[in-house]
C-alpha cells in the first residue's frame, strides 16, 4: 500500500492541485494539518478519489467547516482531531502536528510510523524501529525566516518499508515533480 503524507498546505491552492495530481497512484493520504481554510478539504476530495485522513494544526482555525465538508464525503475523507491512530498496509501509524509530540510518540516504539508537520522542515529519520516522517509543507515557506523553501511531500510503501520525498515545483511550472534527496538520520 502507498500512502501520501502531506502537511501544512496553508491555502496554498496550486502546490496542492500539482501535489495532488502526483498521488494519483497513492492508495490512502494523509494531512498532517494546518490546511486553513475549509474549502481545501474539498479541493483534497475532488482531486484524489481514495481514503484521506486528517489532523488538526494550529492553522485549522475554522475546525467546524472543515469538519462539516469533511462529512460531505460520506466517510471517505475522515477528520481525526489533533491525533489519529491507523492502521494501513499492516503497518501501525500515528499522526499528530507537532514535533515534539511526534518525537515522544516515535520514541515509545508503538508505532511503525509516525507523521507530523509544524516546522516545514522536510526530514526523515528512524527513531528506533518508528519511521518518524515530517514530509515538509505544501506552503513552500518558512514563516519563521521568512523566505521560500521547497514545496514538499512523501509517500510511504508499506509493503517495502520504504518512501521517496517529492518537490513541488509549481512556481515556474505546476505539473513539475522531481525526487529529492533524502537523508535517514538513525538514533538508537
């Protein structure tokens, strides 16, 4: 099973359309939060026909709506809260916002997988035997320095255990997808 991890997409229409047209060949996705505005969970629903789960960020301001077009979806696109507990591809995943939260969660071993956002800082690392994954933001931008960064995503094979990073290129060009370089960083 392939499953896209996005997060932190801040309303930004375009990286998401050309993020999402990518997937196409992804069998679950995932967001990791900070969608923002309500109506991107249907622009998530119209453009990728599979199973999609949600968590809150602290961007989600309006958590009502986005609940409410969630449900629009008849079960197909699940809002889990600020975390949520899967199973997928016979593999167990956590997935919450933020990196601390993260970090303890990975660090307890009960999960395969665990995913987060919050930072959009792509990385990902093993943290014991837990896959910890941040796949960066759809955003493409650090608000924190102030400057544009990549435009970022995973997708996860459950069968080999392994994921490729993706860049969205869509400034210069919206269907423009490449492979990043990926560093695994293993703690003991």
């Amino acid at each position: 099973m392939k499953i896209a991890i996005i997060s932190d997409i801040h309303d930004n229409v375009w990286n998401l359309g050309a993020a999402v047209e990518k997937i196409q060949g992804a069998d679950a996705l995932i967001c990791c939060g900070d969608l923002c505005s309500p109506f991107i969970v249907d622009l998530m629903a119209d453009g990728f026909p599979k199973q999609i789960h949600i968590v809150f960020g602290n961007n989600d301001g309006d958590q009502y709506r986005i609940t409410n077009n969630a449900i629009k979806y008849g079960g197909r696109v699940i809002i889990h809260g600020e975390f949520a507990e899967l199973k997928l591809g016979g593999k167990r995943l956590a997935v919450n916002h933020y990196p601390n939260i993260a970090r303890s969660i990975a660090e307890s071993g009960d999960y395969d997988v665990v995913c987060f956002g919050h930072n959009h800082i792509y990385r990902v690392q093993h943290v014991n035997k837990t896959l910890l994954i941040n796949p960066g933001a759809i955003m493409g931008y650090d608000g924190v320095n102030k400057k544009d960064i990549p435009s970022t995503f995973v997708v996860y094979d459950t069968v080999s255990d392994e994921f490729k990073g993706y860049e969205v290129r869509s400034k210069d060009d919206a269907k423009a997808i490449s492979k990043i370089v990926v560093e695994i960083d293993e703690t003991s």
